[in-house]
C-alpha cells in the first residue's frame, strides 16, 4: 500500500512539472509572436515613413521645375525668343529643345505651335526643361494652350505666326499656358508630377500668374 502512495505522489510531481514546463514554453511563444509582429509593425511604419518623405521629397522637386519653368516663360516672352544663357546651360533648356527639328520651344511658346504633343514622360520623349534636384531627374514640358479676350481687350498678343504682338496695347487679351513637370528618383523609379497653367498679359510678359 505503501509504495501504491508513494508511486501516486511520484506520478502527480511529474505531471506537475510537465503542466509547468508546458506553461513556461507556451508563455515563450506568445512572447516570440508578439515580439516578431511588433518588428514587422514597425518596419512597416519605418517604410510608410520612408515613402511619405520620398513623396513629398518628389513633389517639391517636380514643384520647383514649375516655377523654374514659368520663369522661362515669362523672360522668353519678353524677348521673344528663349534666352541664351538657360539653352544649353547645366542642361536646363537641352539644345534640342530650341535649335532641333520643329517645333522649338520658342515656336511653343510665342504661338507657332499651339498645344504641341511633346511630353516629358515616356520613350523618345524631349522635355522642354530639363535638370536634376538632390536624387531627382525632372523634366518639363511647356505648352501654350489657347488665347483668350479678355473684356474690353482689342489686339491679341502672340496671335500670329511671328509670334509677338504689334502694341503695348495688347493687354487685352490673356494666353494660357500649360507646365506639366515630373520629378523621377532615381534610385526606385517613383515618379511625382504636377501640372500648372498659367495665364500670362501683356506684349512683355507684364504678367504671368498661376491659375490651377
């Protein structure tokens, strides 16, 4: 009778100890997934971070290639031809852009060619600017859209094939134009792009003001 209790305590320990280590491993594992599932939260909120910062990084350096390129505009209006010292010039204007085949920017933008299918994205395409921002390659694409009257208004600036008009007086009419700039990084690909129109007045570029 004895050694039937003694054999019971024996048994009744071991099944102790094994419920024991049963607890302590299940414990462990609990401990290991909620460990691993915090590093996968925040590598993936390290990620979001990252891509975020790369988006806005991108937006900045598309933005600065629209207002690069309304100052383009804007002094090219006023000689009426794009200035020599942007052509050519750490490849802001690539020469192509304005002594290549037809038509060259100046043609684009003093009236000659009117919403001309030439675009910074894509194969074989020839952006009108052209330069880079930290990891950034941007293009840029100027288009003049349209010409519109404006009340009141009776001569027409950069109406006619010569592409400036005959009098100060032309105030009365606006022309539109179109930026569209892309910004690529490099290293991944991504690409950020924004689009302004812009609405200029005047023989000499009095005015160029951004409307979208």
């Amino acid at each position: 009778m004895r050694m039937q209790r003694e054999k019971k305590q024996a048994c009744q320990g071991l099944n102790e100890q094994g419920f024991a280590l049963l607890g302590v491993f299940l414990v462990i594992l609990m401990m290991t997934v909620l460990g691993v599932a915090s590093l996968t939260v925040t590598g993936m909120g390290n990620q979001l971070a990252g891509s975020a910062y790369s988006d806005d990084a991108g937006l900045a350096a598309a933005e600065s290639c629209v207002g690069t390129s309304a100052n383009v505009l804007l002094q090219t209006i006023e000689q009426r031809q794009v200035p020599g010292v942007y052509v050519g010039a750490a490849a802001l204007v690539p020469l192509a852009a304005e002594v290549g085949a037809p038509p060259t920017l100046t043609q684009e933008i003093m009236g000659q060619a009117d919403n001309n299918p030439d675009f910074p994205i894509g194969a074989g395409a020839s952006p009108d600017i052209q330069m880079t921002s930290g990891p950034f390659v941007i293009a840029g694409d100027i288009d003049r859209l349209y010409l519109k009257q404006k009340a009141g208004g009776s001569l027409q600036f950069a109406a006619g094939y010569e592409g400036a008009a005959q009098s100060a007086a032309s105030g009365g009419t606006e022309v539109f134009y179109q930026i569209d700039c892309t910004a690529t990084l490099a290293a991944t690909g991504t690409m950020s792009r924004i689009r302004a129109v812009y609405a200029c007045t005047g023989m000499a570029g009095d005015s160029c003001q951004r409307r979208i």
